[in-house]
C-alpha cells in the first residue's frame, strides 16, 4: 500500500493501523477510570465487604434473626432505612420464590436484588447535558464545604482539556473569600472569572456572565452560588431569581442545576438532597470526597428515595479525579470482595 493510499486511509478511519491505535488508547483511557473507581471506593468498599462477609459467616438459615441482621448491616453500610427495608424485602419474596437456602445462594440474591433496585431500568452512565445551539449553563448549589467550587474547578479543567471555552461566574457573593477562590481557580485551570461586588446581588453577576458567555462564544458556563442553608427561604428566593434572569437570555437554561454533596457527611447527604429537592429543580449530584470515607452507600439511599442521578463522583484530589459516574463501574467495585463478579 502507498503512502497516499495510507494517508487517505486514516481521514477516512478505514486504516488498521489506526483503528487499532484509536482502540489501545480507548482501553488505556478504560483502563486508567477502572483504576481510579478502584482506589475511589476502597474505603466503602472494605466496610460494604466486612459487614457482608461478617454476616455471611455465621449463616445457618434464612430466618427472621438472618433479616434482622441483613437489615443492620445495611444500615450501618449508609444503605438508607427505605432502600433497606425494600432490599430486604425483594430478597424475603425472591428467596422464597426460588426456595434458595444456601449462604453463598442467598448472598448473591442480595447482591442482584440490590442491583436492580438501583437501576430502576435505568441505563448507566447518565452524561451532562449539553446545549447544541450556544453555552451550556450549569448552575452548582449545595451548603458550604462541601466542595462547590473545587468541583466547579475540576468540571471546567475537564472541558478546557477538550479545547473548550469556558467561562466562570461567581455567584457566591456572601461568604468571605469566596470570588478569590473562584478567581484562583480559574487561574489555574485558564479560565476567566466574572465576579461583582462583595454582599452584591448574585444575580447581576450572573447576568452580566451569561451576557458575556453568549456574546464572546463560550462554550459553557459555571456558576457558582453561595452555600444555601435549606431552612433560609431568601436564600432560595436569590437562586430563582438567578434562574429568571438565566432564561431571559438562554430559555432552556440552566441545562444542569447540580446539588454537590459530600459523602464523607453520610445520610445528612440524603437529608441535605431531600431539602433542596423540594425548592429546587435538581438535574443531578454530585457526590465528592468519596475516596476519603466509607460512607459511600448513601448512593444507594438517594437513588432510590429521591430518583437523583449521581453524574459526577470525587474519586480522589487531583484535577482528573472528578469523574462521570457509572453505576455498573460503582457497584462492581462495592461488591466484588463479597461476591465473584
């Protein structure tokens, strides 16, 4: 074969060698995510793992005393009082159904019923949204120290990594330091950063970004927002006005309103959602710090009492270790110490 022929190949994707470069660098890419869910979910991995096996080891049959235990393990996993009292239902009906009396038999029933009821005949991973005809606006709410901003951060590295144009906006115009952290942020990553005045009115600054973001051809749009206790109806008041002045500009916006939580709090996580869930329009979670703490099953707990995607997980501190998160990639990792997967 020439070597215009070759050339001519690769434009149009037909070339094997090609081909076969596209595919290592794809499985080298799975390869390095695989590795981080790994190390990510270490933590409540190790406890999901203790507390199963634990249980299991003492197995002699399935009775009240075995659901009694099953339900207290769950719970002491983060797992959530509803999705355990379900879990340990669907496992009573399908033990019995299948007349399954085996420890190693009964183990695995929990471990498909806890799969189904996390996916909901859900597909997984469930992508941001993206807007095909300007910026692509995402609104980041959550109480303070959870990791607002780093994720906000993390989330415009990725997409500047991609060649994309980002823009910033601070929107958390209360807490002391806040606009300096953004704008060091944004230093960091190379993307600018529009800010007002300190105690100003957040709205104005959104205003004025999303008038920036859709007249200089920005991609996407971050925006930051103060911590909002739940309980401080101005608060929310403020981030409907945000939103008002959002569509004003952009109709379908914002194309993502993320709740960002940390893990490491456990069930006030479901709590902290259940609250903002009722006054705002919640797109999805974001769940960070999950790599520091055992807690990780209150992914289970929030999917199934509040029907919120988790898309994006913390699974370490470096600007890469935000990631999408894949159910399926989660749950391998939760369980593959307990069961053979």
């Amino acid at each position: 074969m020439g070597l215009f022929d070759r050339i001519k190949q690769a434009f149009t994707g037909e070339d094997p060698l090609v081909a076969e470069q596209a595919k290592n660098r794809e499985e080298e890419e799975e390869k390095i995510v695989f590795e981080k869910y790994d190390k990510g979910v270490e933590k409540t991995r190790k406890s999901f793992s203790e507390r199963m096996n634990d249980l299991f080891a003492g197995f002699r049959e399935v009775d009240e005393e075995f659901f009694d235990d099953l339900e207290e393990a769950l719970i002491t996993s983060d797992v959530g009082f509803d999705m355990t009292l379900a879990l340990s239902d669907a496992v009573r009906e399908e033990v019995q159904r299948r007349n399954v009396t085996k420890g190693e038999d009964v183990k695995n029933t929990v471990i498909e019923e806890m799969v189904k009821i996390y996916e909901k005949g859900q597909d997984s991973p469930v992508s941001l949204k993206e807007n095909p005809d300007g910026p692509t606006v995402m609104l980041f709410v959550g109480v303070n120290g959870v990791g607002k901003t780093t994720t906000i951060a993390k989330v415009a590295h990725h997409y500047i990594s991609q060649g994309k144009k980002v823009l910033l906006a601070a929107g958390d115009t209360f807490r002391a330091g806040a606009v300096e952290q953004l704008n060091t942020w944004g230093q960091r990553v190379g993307a600018p950063v529009v800010s007002g005045k300190a105690n100003g009115d957040p709205s104005a600054v959104v205003y004025d970004a999303v008038h920036k973001a859709v007249s200089e051809g920005y991609d996407y749009l971050l925006i930051d927002t103060a911590g909002r206790l739940q309980n401080k109806k101005n608060l929310m008041n403020e981030l409907d006005k945000m939103n008002r002045v959002i569509k004003r500009e952009i109709p379908d916006a914002p194309h993502e309103t993320l709740l960002v939580l940390d893990a490491t709090t456990g069930q006030n996580a479901l709590v902290q959602a259940k609250e903002f869930n009722k006054t705002v329009d919640i797109t999805g979670l974001v769940l960070t710090k999950l790599d520091g703490t055992a807690r990780g099953g209150v992914i289970f707990a929030i999917r199934y009492e509040l029907d919120l995607p988790v898309k994006l997980i913390g699974l370490g501190e470096g600007m890469d270790d935000l990631q999408p998160f894949d159910g399926e990639k989660f749950i391998y990792q939760l369980v593959k110490d307990v069961v053979e997967v």
